[in-house]
C-alpha cells in the first residue's frame, strides 16, 4: 500500500452528544471493527490505515481533511 495513502489525518469534532464514529475494515468483506462515542465540543484526531478503509459518522459533527470540511446532520 502507497504510503501517502495511509498517512492524512482528519479531525471529528462532535457537535452535539452521542456521535458515533465507526472504522470500517478494507478488503473484500467490509466490516465494522472499531466505534467510538463522543459527547458534544469532543474531538478525534484519526487516520485511515492498512486495515481501515472507511469510517462511518452518526450525529452531528463536523468532519475536517485535507480536502476540506463537511458537516454531518
């Protein structure tokens, strides 16, 4: 795997309590493998990996990578 594929960070910040944030595996089958709960005004501070793929946000936060940011509703 490309190294500046695995390397960018994104930030999660949640804007109310409750925000789930689910890691989602790659490869063929794609799993849930990891989930967090943030309560509102707390951060996560992640990165994709080998094993992530994907990460999957409920609630509503706002959502900020290299390629700009969004807000989840």
């Amino acid at each position: 795997m490309d190294k500046s594929s695995v390397s960018d960070f994104f930030v999660i910040k949640a804007l109310e309590d409750g925000v789930q944030v689910i890691g989602l595996t790659r490869g063929n089958d794609t799993r849930f493998h990891h989930s967090e709960k943030l309560d509102q005004g707390e951060i996560m501070i992640a990165q994709f990996t080998e094993h992530t793929s994907a990460v999957k946000v409920r609630g509503k936060a706002l959502v900020q990578t290299s390629h700009g940011e969004i807000e989840s509703e």
